[in-house]
C-alpha cells in the first residue's frame, strides 16, 4: 500500500507540475503566458525532480510505465507488482491533470483556441505523421529509461543526494533535444490520464481530445522503455 500511495503521489505531483508549466505558458492572460519551450522544458525537468525526491525513498520513484515495464522487462522490477504500480501511475496522473484545471480555472473560458487547452493536458505532434512520431517517442524514451538505469547505477562514495536532481535534468535534456516534434509525453501516465481528464472535465469550448493520436504517446514509449532497459543490462550488466 505504501508502494502504491508513493506513485499515485509521485506521478500527481509530476503531472500537476509538469502540466501546470504548461498551462501557465499557453493560456491566455496568464503571467506567464508566451514565455517558451526553456520554460516548458525546465518546468517538466524540475517537476520530474521534486516527484523523485518526494517518493524516491519509498517506491523508487518510477512515475512512468515506461520505466515500470522496462524494469521489468529485464528483471530487475518484479511483474507481480506491475499492475499496482500502473494503476497507481495512471489515477496520480489523472489527479493531477484534474488539479491544473482547477489551478487555472479562471482562464479556460479565457482561452479561444481549443488546441492550446488540449496542449495543457497531453501532447499533440508539430507535424502529424504517425510514422515518425512514433519513431521520436521510442527514441526519447529510450533515452530516459537508459539514462535512469545509468544515474541509478552511479553511486559515488559519498553520496550526496543528487541522483533525483540528474533525473530531472535528464527529462530536461530530452525535452530540450528531442522534445520538438512531439511534445516529448515518454510517459503512457502522463499522457493518456490527462487526456481522459480533458474528456471529462467541464472546459468551455474545450473541442476533442484528439484520441486518433492517442496511441502513439503510450506505444511509443513503452517500447522505447523497454529497449533501453534491454540495451543497458546487455551492456552493463549487473
């Protein structure tokens, strides 16, 4: 039950931070409204760092099916916890989403345009080709699931805390290097919760949640989880 509080705590305060950036850049009359993709990048970089250090202690802090499933993949998370973890994951991210749009409740009748109120929920692609979009979320998955493999893997004699910093700075670089054509979701919770939080959630003027595209942002990347943990343990084994 601990294990389970701590991700459904951890994937909240993820998405509630994460998707709050978000909001606060693209909705109109927000004090932070325009204010760019560093903003966006850096405020998903820090949120991912607060969630590590918040839960980190108690559950691992995976806050992401892609990480769950990868670690499981190849054995170093066991299956018969998958489905708590992932469950826990989904209604954290699904209490987050639900939490920015109470944060912002005054600016979504604010906001003319239905696409930028979707964006403050889940990801949409900068140019929609199925292909290779899906080709951009495995690979920045990839990315996340080796990279946290290795940061949990480096542990200096003295160990000063730093590791769920670097785990932020490392969604922070994929969102910054990788993040342009698809918005960077590497997180099926992240996405998918958000999204269906967007369906339900009484938004003015609100539009679809455009579920054409909604695969891509949860089969991405899980598979791109899965073949980073699959490529660090062939490399580095324990």
């Amino acid at each position: 039950m601990n294990t389970f509080v701590a991700e459904l705590v951890g994937t909240a305060l993820l998405v509630l931070l994460g998707d709050g950036v978000v909001a606060g850049v693209v909705l109109s009359k927000s004090k932070a409204q325009n204010s760019g993709w560093i903003v966006i990048t850096t405020g998903w970089g820090l949120a991912v760092a607060l969630a590590v250090y918040a839960v980190g202690r108690v559950s691992g802090a995976h806050i992401n099916p892609a990480v769950t499933l990868g670690l499981a993949a190849v054995g170093r998370f066991p299956w018969t916890r998958v489905p708590a973890y992932l469950a826990a994951q989904f209604l954290g991210a699904l209490l987050g989403a639900a939490l920015v749009w109470l944060s912002y409740l005054a600016h979504w009748v604010e906001t003319p345009d239905p696409a930028l109120k979707l964006v403050a929920f889940c990801t949409a692609p900068a140019v929609r080709r199925a292909g290779a979009n899906l080709i951009t979320e495995i690979i920045g998955a990839f990315v996340l699931v080796f990279g946290v493999l290795a940061l949990g893997s480096y542990k200096p004699a003295n160990d000063s805390g730093l590791t769920p910093l670097l785990v932020g700075v490392l969604v922070w670089s994929i969102g910054l290097s990788l993040g342009g054509p698809t918005g960077y979701a590497i997180n099926p919770a992240r996405d998918l919760a958000p999204r269906i939080a967007h369906a339900l959630l009484p938004i003015p003027g609100k539009g679809g949640s455009d579920w054409g595209y909604a695969w891509i942002p949860v089969v991405g990347p899980v598979i791109g989880g899965i073949l980073g943990a699959a490529l660090y343990v062939r490399l580095f084994p324990a």
